[in-house]
C-alpha cells in the first residue's frame, strides 16, 4: 500500500487533475489517497471515489495536522502555482514529515523537494511570477483579480491599452487607475466601462500615504507604461514599491509582456540603440555597454558565491569518495 496525500495549495481543478494522472499512470501499488484542502472548497473532493479528505477550519487545523501527522505518508504532493492565497500552506509538507515530497509547479514541472530545487524555484519565480497555463485554472468568477494600472505615460497611450486588456493576460479582472489630477486626465478616465475605481495623485506630494493605501489593497497585478517619456519618472519608480508580484509593462508601440530582467534589458537596448541612432553619436552604445557592466558587477558577487558554493559541494563529494574503500 502506497499511502498519498495532496495538498490543497492550488485551484481544486488543478489539484483534481493531479489526482487522475496519479491514478492513471499506475506507477504506486494499491494508492490510498487523502486531500488536505480547506472547509470552503472540500465540496469539490467530498465525491471523489476511494478518497479521504480532511477539510480543515482555523479552529481544527492543529487537531488534523496532528492527525496526520500519525499517518506518516509515502508520498506528499504540494503545488507551488505562483497563488498568494495559498501560501501559508506550501511548507506543510515537511511539518507532516512524509517519506518523499513532490513539488508541482504548473506547466507540467514537477520536482522532488530538496534545498537545491528551492533555490533554483526561487530564480525561476522571480522570472515568470505565474506559470502560462495559470488562466486555465484560474478561480472562480466571483473571485475577481484586482489590477492596479499607473498612470506612467500620457492618456492616450493608457486608453489604447485597455482595449487590449479586456480578456487577456488577466483573468476576470477589476481596473483601478491611479492617475494625475489634472483635469484632463481625470476626464479621460473617469466613467471608462473598463475603470471600477479613478484614484489621483499629485505628482510626489502624499506619496508616503498614496504608498500606505495602495499597499494595504493588495492588488494582484500593476500595469506600468514605459514609452520613453521621462516626465513620470517618479511614478514609474513609486510602482515597484506597491509589492506586487506581477508587472506588465506596455512600451509605446502598445507592446506588453510580464517584467523580468531579460526583457527590461532588451528594452534597455532598444532605447540606448534608438538614442545612438536619433544623435549620431556612439552615446547610446556606450550608455548601454555601461548599464550592462553596472548590473553584471551587481550580479557578480552572488554569482561568485553560488560557484563557490557548488564548488565546495563537489570537493567535498570527491573527499568522501576517496576515503571510500
């Protein structure tokens, strides 16, 4: 007997589709299957044939733990999607002390929990927030994904945007803009079908309780506009302190894509090719050779810590293999 248990740290669809490639590969013999999941969602497990859920509450959560605890499982199967909701539960696995622990990151990457794939999780995550196949198990429609758009860039590039913003890259979402309080501005954005909420600034003043009340509303994704105009400098700046874990920028030709390090650097060409090309000067390559010698000498420290690191593990492997008779 093979004893499994899931972990509810994902949508329940995506947790349901672990469970029927678990029972149709037939790689353990004779399963026994448990899901861990919470009160609110156990309805869609409690008819599943041949498993046990534990559904727990903040009131019986230490007693099924415990519980659980006693069971001691062969294998453990928890998912890291890239959803905050479920985060407070993505380390129960090593508190339940199971034999083997399998991480499914979405996509159809799947690893065996160990320090080494953290770390590389890690890197990953910052890189792609969410995996691409996360809209195809996106929450219900009552849950609503909460979007921040910055107001970076004149309005007419803002109002081109959202017509491309309807349906994708977000999955049922609410807009909220946080824009200038210029008269003209205010008029273009207020009464948009798409804009649930118009919230206004003035340019650096209150930006500490902007911060605060922008913070405090956990919003699952900003829009920022990089188009090249350096008059919104500031505010471009004041969108990576919001917290957020998903970025989409949209450059000037109403281009988007999710910020990473690899794209922005890309941008960051483009922009010191174009400054090189419109001054017929070598200044934009220059610019550009700098800002790449800036950001590896940033990086190069950490990067001589991890070869060190792995260097260290393989002495070390190759001593005590030595000493092997």
């Amino acid at each position: 007997m093979t004893r499994i248990l899931l972990i509810e740290t994902a949508s329940p669809k995506r947790v349901c589709e672990k469970l029927e490639q678990i029972l149709r590969k037939g790689a353990y013999p004779d399963p026994e299957i448990s899901i861990l999941c919470t009160q609110k969602n156990s309805p869609a497990f409690r008819n599943l044939p041949g498993v046990q859920v534990f559904a727990f509450s903040e009131a019986s959560k230490s007693r099924i733990l415990r519980e659980l605890r006693g069971i001691r499982f062969d294998r453990c199967f928890v998912f890291w999607t890239g959803e905050k909701r479920y985060r407070e539960l993505k380390l129960l696995p090593v508190r339940l002390r199971a034999k083997k622990i399998f991480v499914t990151a979405g996509d159809g990457n799947e690893f065996r929990l160990t320090w080494k794939a953290i770390c590389r999780h890690a890197f990953f995550r910052l890189r792609h927030p969410l995996p691409t196949d996360h809209p195809d198990y996106a929450a219900p429609e009552k849950e609503r994904e909460k979007v921040l758009i910055i107001q970076s860039a004149e309005p007419a590039y803002v109002l081109r945007a959202l017509d491309r913003l309807k349906e994708r890259p977000f999955v049922n979402p609410s807009f909220t803009i946080f824009c200038r309080n210029r008269p003209e501005a205010v008029r273009s954005f207020e009464g948009h079908p798409m804009l649930q909420q118009v919230l206004t600034h003035s340019e650096a003043r209150g930006s500490w309780s902007h911060w605060r009340n922008l913070w405090q509303q956990r919003f699952d994704a900003i829009v920022l506009f990089l188009t090249g105009d350096p008059s919104y400098w500031k505010v471009k700046i004041f969108a990576f302190l919001l917290g957020s874990r998903r970025i989409l920028i949209i450059n000037e030709a109403n281009d988007s894509f999710f910020f990473n390090f690899h794209q922005w650097l890309a941008l960051l060409a483009l922009r010191t090719q174009g400054t090189s090309a419109k001054f017929g000067t070598p200044w934009g390559q220059s610019l550009r050779i700098l800002v790449s010698l800036v950001l590896k000498s940033v990086a190069f420290p950490f990067r001589f810590v991890w070869l060190l690191f792995v260097w260290v593990r393989l002495r070390s492997a190759g001593l005590r293999a030595s000493r092997e008779p």
